[in-house]
C-alpha cells in the first residue's frame, strides 16, 4: 500500500522548530569531515538481477554492522567541541543497533555511555554493546519504552542524553550517506532511494541531503507493518500511537516521540510510504542470501520488500535500496532462510 504527499503540502508542514533539508545537507558535509576516520565509506553494488537497474547501498558492511555508528559518531564528536570529555555523563536507548553504534563511538573517543534497551533485545546486540565496554540496562518491551526510560534517567541523574534520532547532529551523521551516493553516481541520476523506517532519523538525513542536492529522487519510505508508528503519524498528519507487534525488523521496532524533529523532516522528505508484511520482508531477506550472496537483517531486508512492491514500474529507472544494517545472528538467519524456502 502507497500514499505520496504533493510538494506543497511537504514543505509547507516544516515547522519553525525544526532545522530546514539545506541546513541538514550543510551540517552532514560537516558531519563527514568529523567521522572520516572512524566510519566506512561503504560500497554500492550493482543488482546481480539481469536487465536492473538496482543498486545496494550496504551499510552492512558498516564497522559497526550498521549506519548507527555516522550518526552516534557525529553527536559525540560535536559534543566535545564544547564539553569536557572528563565531565560527559552519556546515556542512550536503542533496540540495538544505535547501541552498538553509540558504544563503540565512545570507546573511540575515551568516553563512557550507559544503553537502555528493551528486554527483548537480541542476545548478540547486547552483548557487543557489552563487549565495547558500554553499560546496558534492560527497560521496557519496545525501543520507545525504552526511550522513556532513559530520558527519565536522564532527568533523574544528570546524563546527557543522546537520541537514537532525534537530534541535528544524529540526523546530519546519517545524512553523510547520501554525500556518499552522490558523489558514487556523480552525473547520473538516481531516480529512486527505499530506507527502512524505525524514528525517522535515517531518512531524514538522507532525504535532507538528497532533496538539497538532487530533488527529482523519489524518496520512498518503508515501513514493517507489524510495527510502523512513523507510517501511521505521516498518514495522520501528527504523531500517533499505534501497537507494535514482533517483527523481523526488529531495529526500526517500537514508537517515536511526541514531537520530534524527524517527523516534519519525514514529512519534507518522503514522497511515497510503503508497509511490508513479514512474510514479504522474509522473501528480501532470502532473496538477499541466495541471489545477492548477502546476509542482512530484518530491517535491511524491509527496504528490498518495498522496492519488490513497485519494482515492475521502477525497471527502467535507477533505484537504490539502502541496506542499513547485518547485525543477525546465525541461527536467526538459518532459521529465516531454512524456513523460507522450505
């Protein structure tokens, strides 16, 4: 299922509160030069499919397994433009991979940080949080719950908190993707780009510097349906609370917050909206596996099952699919493919 938004109605809902896509592009330029060191500039892969025009952009070859870790990067090292790094008292939340990304941007740069995480985490993302040397606390059943808990801790014991996705400096980190595609495509065009959507921090960083730099991208903005609370707020035009049910994709899981600055980004960004079934992100993920000889997880698969709904109207044109994340563990993943094509 679709459903676009003309370009009025886009721009006209970027609030005052939240940054303009050109002061996002500006700020990912800058994020680029802070986070060169520390972050893969990852590669674009041609579609092994006969006659596609599709690409992979694959941040799951990310150090960190994840895109988390440009975002993360970027807040931190902003954060010690005008902090004592001695005096910097860190907290976050994730369903994981923003976790991972966070932990090992601290162990970088000298600093400690405390992850909230839900108790349905999985085992292999907590322990690498663990092994970076980050402190995890298991709160809540979903990643906003445990959102709530960490601002709370926040509040309560003088952490600085750092958002997963709400934040400039989170949102311009992601964005230095799209710098990366840009300057891989040089004078083509890419016609369109699928991001999973979780908070809204991935597309809206990209989209940002997309929008900037190429407006004619088609942003399409893809969401699990068993848990798509930024979906639902775009259809509603305000952010709502919807159920969240176990998914595959269980990075982009759990809700948003009341008013953060992504939703109006989202909503400037994003020109078409996709939900994916489980079963439709199970058939991305294997088809991933067995035809483009790579292992993602759920929520990577999840942009491939929205680019797989449109894909017959698409094939003369340029897409790409960004893959955000291969933090999947082995039995999970034999599990998925063995029972997919069984």
């Amino acid at each position: 299922m679709t459903i676009g938004w003309s370009k009025f109605f886009r721009r006209k809902h970027v609030g005052m509160s939240a940054p303009s896509l050109e002061e996002i592009a500006a700020e990912a330029a800058k994020a680029r030069t802070r986070i060169s060191n520390a972050v893969i500039n990852t590669p674009v892969i041609k579609s092994r499919s006969a006659n596609s025009g599709l690409y992979f952009k694959t941040d799951n070859f990310q150090r960190t397994g994840s895109f988390k870790i440009r975002g993360a990067m970027s807040k931190l090292t902003k954060l010690l433009e005008t902090h004592d790094a001695d005096a910097l008292k860190l907290i976050t939340a994730s369903s994981g991979n923003h976790g991972i990304g966070a932990s090992a941007a601290a162990a970088d740069l000298g600093l400690g940080m405390t992850v909230v995480l839900p108790t349905t985490v999985a085992s292999m993302k907590l322990e690498r949080i663990k092994s970076l040397g980050a402190t995890a606390v298991l709160a809540g059943d979903e990643a906003g719950a445990s959102e709530t808990h960490a601002q709370q801790m926040s509040a309560d014991e003088g952490y600085t908190y750092v958002s997963p996705y709400d934040d400039k400096d989170i949102v311009a980190g992601q964005g230095t993707i799209g710098l990366e595609l840009l300057d891989h495509f040089g004078d083509r065009k890419i016609d369109n780009i699928f991001i999973s959507l979780g908070g809204g921090g991935l597309v809206s960083g990209i989209g940002s510097v997309l929008k900037t730099h190429s407006p004619d991208t088609k942003v399409w903005g893809v969401s699990a349906a068993n848990s798509a609370a930024l979906d639902a707020s775009l259809k509603a035009g305000r952010i709502v609370e919807t159920e969240h049910l176990p998914t595959v994709a269980d990075a982009v899981a759990g809700g948003v917050d009341s008013d953060p600055i992504t939703f109006p980004l989202a909503q400037a960004v994003i020109d078409e909206c996709l939900l994916c079934s489980e079963e439709e992100i199970k058939r991305a993920l294997v088809t991933l596996a067995l035809d483009e000889g790579m292992i993602v997880e759920g929520s990577a698969a999840l942009a491939l099952a929205g680019y797989a709904q449109v894909a017959e109207q698409l094939k003369d044109q340029t897409s790409v699919v960004l893959l955000c994340g291969g933090n999947i563990n082995a039995e999970q993943a034999k599990d998925l493919i063995t029972h997919s094509t069984s």
